[in-house]
C-alpha cells in the first residue's frame, strides 16, 4: 500500500501508481489500486475511471480540464499477448 500523510485524491493515488508501474495496462494498474486502497474505491471501475482520467482518455472535454499531463498517452498501451 502506498504511504498516506495526507488526504490524496483518487488521481493523486493513481498517479503514485502509475510511477510505480510504468506501462502496465490500465486494467492491471486498477485491479491492483483497487486491491490496494478499497478505502478510497468503490470498485475497481471506479479506480479503472480514475486511470483513464490522468490518462486523459475520459473524451477531449474532460482532457482540456486535466493540468497535470505528464501521463498522457495518445497511443494505447500494451495489450496481453
């Protein structure tokens, strides 16, 4: 589990996660967040939204509301082989 000091948003955590986890699907990082911070999730959809959010991949209106765009990706990430 992540080190909480303060009170964290949802993309804060997943943000911490995605650090941590580097390209690892969106699917895999929200199953492992979830597992991780139930607290904070009410499933793991939820914790999967809130990945796709950083991501920017919630539609381009809610892109342009994201200042934090260091983990933007226009390609998709790595699928299972």
């Amino acid at each position: 589990m992540i080190e909480r000091q303060k009170k964290f948003t949802k993309a804060d955590i997943c943000r911490q996660y995605r650090d941590k986890y580097g390209d690892l699907p969106t699917n895999q990082l929200a199953r492992i967040i979830y597992e991780e911070n139930k607290e904070a999730f009410k499933d793991k959809e939820d914790a999967r939204s809130a990945v796709r959010y950083i991501e920017g991949k919630v539609g381009s209106k809610n892109r342009k509301s994201v200042s934090y765009t260091k983990y933007f990706k226009e390609e998709a990430r790595p699928h299972n082989p």
